[in-house]
C-alpha cells in the first residue's frame, strides 16, 4: 500500500536529518497519489477536536525527552 511508502519516507527523512518530530504537509491528488510539501518543527493542530488537541503536546514532549534512539 502506497501509506506504507510515505510512513517509511517519513522515517528515512527523520533519521537522515537527524531529528525526532516533523509535522509533515502532504497533498494528495484524487488518484491517491501522495506528494510532499513540507516538514515544519512544529506543525498547527490546535483546529483538531480537543480530544485530539490535548494529546498532542504531552505525546510530542515525551518523544522529545526520550530523544531519537526509540
């Protein structure tokens, strides 16, 4: 599945540049084809349901702390 490529380009990506996150900007055209636009520091989610919102900071915090070996 073409999902599976992009999660494992994302992975490349991270490890090549060395870094733990990356809010990573795709469009996708209407025959599923994926392109990549950008990786920001640190993406905007706060238009995400508050369930979603809330997470997000303490998962992303957390990642950071353990740093890039997990």
């Amino acid at each position: 599945m073409k999902h599976h490529r992009v999660a494992r380009s994302i992975s490349a990506y991270l490890g090549e540049f060395r870094l733990v996150y990356g809010a990573f900007d795709f469009a996708m055209t209407s025959a599923g084809e994926w392109y990549f636009l950008e990786c920001n520091p640190n993406g905007q989610w706060a238009w995400q349901p508050a369930e979603t919102t809330t997470a997000i900071a303490p998962a992303i915090a957390d990642q950071l702390a353990k740093g890039s070996d997990t």
